[in-house]
C-alpha cells in the first residue's frame, strides 16, 4: 500500500515538474534531457534490484 502510495506521489511531482517546464517554455531539449536520464536512473535501479534479488533467490 506504501509502495503504491510513493509511486502516486512520483508521478504527481513529474506531473507538476513537467508543467512548470510547459509554463517557464522550456519544454524542448531541457525536458527530452531530463526525461532520458530520469527514465536511464530508473531502469539502472530496477535493473539492479531484479539481479539483487535473483542473486539472493541463488544463495538461499
């Protein structure tokens, strides 16, 4: 429930980040730069996680 809750929350602030861009008209190469690297960061985590957890799922 927590999870969901924070995952709610994450999309509201890219929400609003990405309607303060829209206001401030930067919504061109800034908002595609920010949305490559956040998009990369997550699939590096969930990458990172999923093998984690395929490890630990090995040694037990």
């Amino acid at each position: 429930l927590l999870e969901v809750k924070f995952i709610q929350k994450g999309q509201y602030i890219c929400q609003m980040f990405g309607w303060y861009l829209l206001q401030i008209n930067l919504l061109g190469p800034l908002w595609l730069l920010t949305y490559t690297c956040f998009t990369s960061m997550m699939r590096n985590l969930i990458s990172q996680y999923s093998s984690a957890t395929i490890s630990q799922e090995k040694w037990t």
